[in-house]
C-alpha cells in the first residue's frame, strides 16, 4: 500500500470516525426530532446540495470552456454532496452539529442515485462518453457511511446519554482535537495529492475555488433568506461547499478508470480546507450560543 493509499484508505476515515464519536458525545435525540419537526432546513440545505451544486458546476464548465477531461471531473466533484469532514467543520464553527450531519446521510444516500444520472448526461454531453457505465457500489457506500458517521455518532451520544459530566468536560477538548485532525487531514491530502497540485491549479485553480465560493456564498443567502437561525445556515454553508472529495476521487480513478478527471478533486481539496480552516478560524471564536 503506497503512502498515498494508506492516508485515503486507513488513516483519513480513522481520523474523521475519532471526529465523529467527539461530535456524538455533543448530541442529544431531541436534536434530531427538532429537525424532523421544522423540515425547512433540510429541505433549504437539500436543494443546495443535490441541485444548485451541480448547476454551478456545469455553468462553470461552460463558462470556462473547460477540456472535456477536466468539465467530467468537476462535475464529478459537484456530484458528490458533504461527507464527514463538513461536520467537523459545521461542529468547531458552532454550527448545528445534528442539521448537518442529518444533511450529511440525507444527502449521501440520495447521491447514490443522482451521481449516475447526472454523470451519464455528463459524459454524453462533453463528448467523452465511451459506453462507460457508472455503476457506484450501493452497498459499499451505505457501509462507509455506517462506519464513518452514523456508528461513532450514536457511541459518542450513548457517552452523553449514560456518562453525561464526562462527555460535557470532554466538549472543550474534543473541539481543539477535531481541529488538529483537520490540520492533520489538510497536510495528509497536501501529501497525497502533492504530484497533481502544479497542474490542478493551473487548469483548475480558479475554477474549484469559484465553485466553493459561489456553492457556499449560495448556501448562507438561501439559510438566512428563508430566515433560518444562524447556527443553521453555518451549517447549510458548509454543507453546500464542502464536497465528499474522497467519493469524487473513487469515482474518477476506479469507476471511470481516468487519473486526470481526479485534477479538479485535487484542487478543490486544497480551496476547501483553506476556505473550512477561516471559516473555523473565525466562527470558533465565538460564544456558544443559540444565534438568532
């Protein structure tokens, strides 16, 4: 196994999962069925998600005449909605940790139908189709997100729910480690993706980095239009413009069989974090209260 593979496959998900239990230990089920009762976040962070993304995507690709190998590649990226690294980011802003994780599985699950659809028109579109079929593995996926997510989260909460002191004098603490793993993550994807980055940023700087603005800015316009709770548009913010680059990088490379559609992933990864760690940085200082 390269160093390359041992980040992505072993020490990235280990990383995220550690995150995630941290998270758990903040939650409580009625932060859920608080949700579940006022649906218009989902619906608002949804529809940045599965369908404003990849309309910025595409009209992005239009408007720079991108080649067809790099217009595929960020479409595949704009397919590929939140994975666990925009929790960790919505939990250190002091976002709605539960509207962002519920996002997070809402949308992964949905994306699993829509990548295919949207990659195969795609591809037919930018002249690249050759009888490619896209097949994700359903299975593998749910599992993935099982593992990641949903099974450290439901630990950390049984943690509040049966050790309730320790789990709240472990909220400061976990809050500085998630930040370190996400510096840690940032310089382990710098590593991974350090052979592509010259050329990722030539063909595709600019553009990944106007869609993580434009997919973010979207988010907190549409949040605070339908007048929703600041703690619910950070979330929605980063939500719209932290992508699943892990999915998006699988897809290119196993599915499709084509290293170059990965370029935009790898620059987009880099704006991301950068975008995520002032987003953290300045969000992180302040109090935590319920913001209106």
């Amino acid at each position: 196994m390269t160093a390359a593979e041992l980040i992505s496959k072993v020490f990235l998900p280990l990383s995220l999962a550690i995150i995630m239990l941290g998270m758990g230990m903040t939650l409580i089920p009625a932060d859920f069925t608080r949700i579940i009762r006022y649906p218009k976040a989902i619906f608002i962070g949804l529809t940045n998600q599965l369908i404003f993304l990849p309309i910025v995507g595409f009209s992005l690709a239009i408007a720079f005449n991108l080649n067809p190998v790099m217009a595929v590649g960020l479409m595949i990226l704009a397919t590929c909605p939140g994975g666990p690294t925009s929790n960790l980011i919505t939990q250190v802003c002091k976002g709605n940790i539960a509207l962002s994780v519920t996002l997070t599985a809402i949308a992964s699950i949905v994306s699993i139908i829509t990548i295919p659809f949207i990659l195969s028109y795609v591809l037919e579109y930018f002249g690249t189709a050759t009888n490619v079929t896209i097949k994700l593995p359903i299975l593998d996926t749910i599992l993935q997100i099982m593992v990641i997510t949903v099974i450290p989260i439901s630990i950390g909460m049984l943690i509040r729910k049966f050790k309730t002191d320790f789990a709240k004098r472990m909220e400061k603490t976990m809050r500085i480690a998630s930040t370190v793993i996400f510096i840690l993550v940032f310089l382990a994807v710098l590593a991974a993706n350090f052979n592509i980055i010259g050329k990722a940023m030539k063909e595709v700087g600019l553009v990944t980095l106007l869609l993580n603005l434009i997919t973010m800015g979207l988010g907190y316009l549409t949040a605070r239009l339908f007048k929703l709770n600041l703690k619910s548009a950070i979330s929605i913010t980063v939500e719209s413009g932290i992508q699943n680059g892990t999915l998006a990088f699988v897809i290119a490379t196993s599915i499709l069989n084509n290293i170059e559609m990965g370029i935009p992933t790898g620059a987009y990864a880099i704006w991301m974090f950068i975008t995520g760690g002032i987003l953290m940085w300045q969000l992180g200082k302040r109090p935590e209260v319920d913001s209106k």
